[in-house]
C-alpha cells in the first residue's frame, strides 16, 4: 500500500523512466519518450538526433541565441536551411552549468570523452554517454545508437531504407566497378580519415574498400575522425582508385579552390605526380557535410560522387 502510494505522488516522467546502461558502463535512468535533450557534441551528437527529428533544447558551443561559436554550423550545413539553431550551453572549454539547468533538458547526452563531467551534469538531468570516437564506431552507427535509445528506431529505419535506394542508383551510374579508395583530411598536414563518418558509410556501401596504408592501423582517439598522419613521401606513392580529400572546417576553404590552394602548401606539384589526381579520379568533398555519423551526411557523400560520376 506504501509503494502505490508513493508511485501515485511520482511525476508520470519518472513512472516512465527505463534503466540502461551507456556505453561508458554507467547505469542511467533514461525517459521513455525524452521531449528536451541536450548535447555537448555538436556534429557527433546533435547533428545525428536531429536528423532523427529530435531538436536539442541546449547544444554545446552556441551562444544563449542559438547562434554558433565555432567556425562551423554543422547542424544547418548538414540539414539545411531549416535545421535546428539550438540555444548554446557555453562556449567550447567553458560549459554554462546554470544556463543549461535553466533550459531544463530532461536527458543529456555526451560523449565517452564527458565521463569526468557525467557527476556534476547529473544535478541537472540524467546524462547518457555515447561512443563516437573511430575505432569504436563506424559511419552512421551513432546515430543508429541514439536512434534506439531515444525510441526513433523506425523514423531511422526509414531514412536508412531511402538511404539504400540512392546507394544502388548511385553504384549504377559509377564508370568503373568499385575498387579502393582512400579519404583525406587537411590540417596544416595531410591525415587518413577514419572509419567514423557519413563519408566512409556511404563510400563502403558503394562497394570501395579501404586502400591498406601498412600503418598497422592506429587510431586517434577524442572523438577524432583523423586515422594517422601521413608524409608528403607516403601520399605521393599512394594510387587508390578513388582519392577523397577534404579541407579543415576550421578555415573558409572547404570548397574545390580551398582543398586545391591547401594541397599546393602541403604537398606542392600534387597535381602532376599523384596518379588519381592526374587520372582524373579525385573526389573534392565539403568537410563539414560529409564528416558527421548521420544518414545526412552519407547522402551528401553520394551527391558528391554522383556528380563525379556524371563527369566522367
């Protein structure tokens, strides 16, 4: 009789909560339906559930407006104009407790790399982490996570099932049969990306297969999508059948003329000695589209490749 009365005097929220366990091995009561979720990843955790249809309340790295503080919006670049803008929690190393508090999420969501914040964030809301760095995940798989957890399975599903129609429309345009492909990040160095983004989704269910480096396969770790370094040396000898590269999103040049001015610092005369470049089987790519774990940004890695495709 005690505990019907103590669960009649319970919100119907908390009747509703469901214990799970993250991927960081905490034991978390989750809502059954979260309504106001915020994140503190922007492309590794906001970008992949507002594709699900879910509008985070609160979003690391944007001011009190909604307004970005970092070079890039990732959720308008990846969703379009009418993406969320949701209001910021704080700038990047500096986490607004109190105006998350204010904007009273009911689930916060971070990543592995937040466990040394997940005490604190409890006071607020109860706080999931999910993995999204490479090596633990690949493609869109945190967003296939984050579907299950937030109950958008079927709304993921169906983007998927849409997703999978492109893909082999896409395969039926190529000129050549699928062979190996290696991806590009430029920094102030060139970078082998890794297995950890829309990109490297959608390029794999094309049917390319990685081009082996013989690196051994070490992998960096805070939610990077960068796999190793690679010298000048080790890239001028490299012949994938597919080059992808792709600028830092922290500058402007993320466009064509921007990878190609990035590429003349880095590695000057890449155009006449590297052999896909030359062959006309290169592949520019929109950073801040292509890099983040959704089904959005695998569809617009299949528009880049379409359009190369049709130019060859």
């Amino acid at each position: 009789m005690l505990a019907l009365t103590l669960a009649a005097l319970l919100p119907a929220a908390a009747l509703a909560d469901r214990m799970v366990t993250d991927d960081t091995g905490r034991t978390v009561a989750v809502p059954d339906s979260p309504e106001r979720v915020a994140v503190l990843h922007e492309p590794l955790l906001g970008v992949p559930i507002a594709d699900l249809g879910v509008a985070p309340v609160g979003s690391y790295g944007r001011d009190a407006g909604g307004g970005t503080l970092m070079s890039v919006d990732f959720y308008r670049e990846v969703l379009g104009k009418d993406a969320p803008r949701p209001p910021g929690v704080g700038a990047l190393g500096n986490l607004d407790l109190e105006r998350l508090r204010m904007l009273h999420p009911d689930l916060i969501l971070g990543t592995e790399h937040d466990i040394d914040k997940a005490d604190q964030l409890s006071s607020v809301a109860p706080v999931y982490l999910q993995n999204a760095s490479t090596g633990k995940v690949r493609g869109f798989g945190t967003e296939a996570a984050l579907a299950r957890l937030l109950g958008r399975e079927d709304v993921f599903a169906a983007r998927k099932d849409a997703y999978l129609g492109r893909v082999e429309a896409v395969r039926a345009a190529l000129p050549d049969a699928p062979g190996t492909y290696l991806a590009l990040f430029l920094t102030d160095q060139i970078n082998a990306v890794g297995e950890m983004s829309g990109a490297v989704q959608a390029i794999e269910d094309l049917g390319y297969e990685r081009l082996d480096l013989g690196t051994g396969g070490d992998r960096a770790g805070m939610g990077s999508t960068l796999l190793v370094p690679l010298s000048a040396e080790v890239v001028g000898r490299l012949d994938p059948d597919l080059l992808l590269v792709m600028n830092s999103y922290l500058g402007a040049g993320r466009d064509e003329a921007g990878i190609r001015a990035a590429l003349d610092r880095i590695l000057p005369g890449w155009d006449r000695f590297l052999k896909p470049a030359r062959e006309g089987r290169i592949l520019f790519l929109d950073s801040a589209k292509v890099t983040t774990p959704t089904v959005a940004s695998a569809e617009h890695m299949l528009d880049a490749v379409e359009t190369w495709a049709q130019g060859r």
